[in-house]
C-alpha cells in the first residue's frame, strides 16, 4: 500500500533511539524527508546518517533539548531552513520520572509537565505557522503517548497524570484545525522493547524486591498477545496514521499495545 508520503517532510524530535528512531526509519523508508532531533547532537547525526544508509531517503539529525523553548525554535526553524516546509510533526519526548505519589515532590510535577505537556504545546505553536502556510494534504501532528492515559500503570504517577494533558489538547487542536485540513492525533504505545521499558521495569524491581525477570514476566501476562511489541510494529502503524491513507482520521488516540487496554473505548 502506498501511504502518499514520498516528498513530504517529517519532524520527529527525540529520535536518536527507542519509538522515535523506529518512527523516522519508517517514515524514510515510504520515501519522505526526515528531521530529527536528540539532546547529544553526534547521536542525533549518527542515527540520522544510518537512517539515510539503508533507506536512501534524506535525513537530518539536530541538537534539541524539548525542555528547553530556545531549542525548539530553533530545530524548527533549522528544519523549515533546511526543507523549505514542514508537513508532518511527530511530537516525542522521554517520558517523565517513575514513582509513587509519596516518593516525588512538587519540583517533579513541574519537571514532568514542562518535558511531557510544554514541549508539545511550544513544538506546536513552533511549527504550525508553517503548516498554515503550506498546501500539503499530509499537514498534521501526532503525539506519542502512552497506553497509561486509558489504562494508569503502576509506579507511573507522572505519566498516568500529565499525558491525559496531552490528550485534551490534542483533542481540542483538531476541533479547531479541522477546517484548515490539519489533521491531529495521538498514539498510545504498550509495553514495547526499548531501553526506556527496560529502564521502567528495573525501577520495579527496586520498589518491589523483584527480579528484571519477575517483572517481566507480569508484564507479559498483562498483554493478550503474550510479548512486548517490537519498535517496527508502533512505527508501522504511527506512520500510517500520520499519511494521506489517513486522511479521514483525526481527534482519535491510537492504542498500539497488542491488546492490553482492556477498556471498551
């Protein structure tokens, strides 16, 4: 199936590795443009360079810290330079501390909600004057979540809290970007094999007394599938969701979890 992005130009931050390299690989591979960002500019470049290698497709990697708004207007303003538009904006960020409520304090909260909720709302007041201006049919902006804004998660008040902020204003930008063909949408990733899992599961295990394996295991049991999912599988489906081929879809969270959200809708 031809997802109609050859040409068009993605900007995918936080991508040196984990989701949001597998994202910008996909999205290189169906031919578009990519620019991605990482906080250590020589990962952002390497992975950009391997990226470009096996795909053929131009890539880009810049330095960015998404905490920080100087650094985000910035990398926009590199990328517009460099590509002349912005089609597609795919918003990532690590994701905030694990702990319980009673373990964390105020000065977290606020950490959290400038690296989970503030960077998607400056990245998206950076970009969108770009996209306003541009007549691409693939204009949009898909934000990466989690599967804890349906389904909270232990150990992660931080994440079940601030990311419903990144829902409600992914909900509210496409009832009021409808009528400009600005489509946006958020995906909602499960447990999946990346670094940034295995980090989670090893702050288990400090909390719990547990072993990396014994954590993983209850992991596994939670998903009706009975693995994790691979990097490719979320970005196979983040991918279509930001092209053309999706181009009815908008205001929706996409669950990519192999089943574990148990709730209805």
């Amino acid at each position: 199936m031809d997802l109609g992005l050859k040409g068009q130009i993605a900007l995918v931050t936080a991508a040196s590795r984990g989701l949001g390299a597998a994202v910008a690989q996909r999205f290189a591979m169906e031919g578009a443009q990519v620019a991605l960002c990482a906080r250590d500019l020589s990962h952002a470049q390497s992975t950009a360079e391997r990226i470009a290698k096996a795909t053929g497709s131009q890539v880009v990697g810049f330095k960015a810290d998404v905490t920080l708004p100087d650094d985000i207007d910035k990398l926009v303003r590199q990328t517009f330079d460099h590509f002349g538009r912005i089609d597609i904006l795919i918003v990532n960020a690590s994701g905030p501390a694990s702990g319980k409520f009673v373990m964390l304090k105020p000065a977290d909260w606020e950490a959290a909600v400038n690296l989970t909720l503030m960077s998607a709302v400056r990245l998206c007041y950076a970009v969108l004057p770009h996209m306003t201006s541009a007549s691409s049919s693939a204009r949009n902006i898909v934000f990466m979540t989690s599967y804890t804004v349906k389904h909270p998660a232990e150990n992660l008040v931080l994440s079940n809290s601030i990311r419903m902020a990144v829902i409600g204003l992914m909900k509210t930008m496409a009832i009021e970007l409808g009528s400009s063909g600005i489509r946006v949408n958020a995906v909602a990733p499960g447990w999946t094999e990346t670094e940034r899992v295995e980090d989670l599961l090893t702050a288990r295990t400090k909390a719990n007394g547990t072993t990396l394996e014994q954590e993983k295991a209850k992991v596994i049991a939670s998903i009706p599938f009975g693995r994790m999912g691979r990097p490719e599988e979320f970005a196979n489906a983040t991918v279509f969701l930001a092209s053309p081929a999706a181009s009815y879809i908008t205001g929706v969270t996409l669950p990519i979890d192999g089943g574990t959200i148990r709730a209805s809708l």
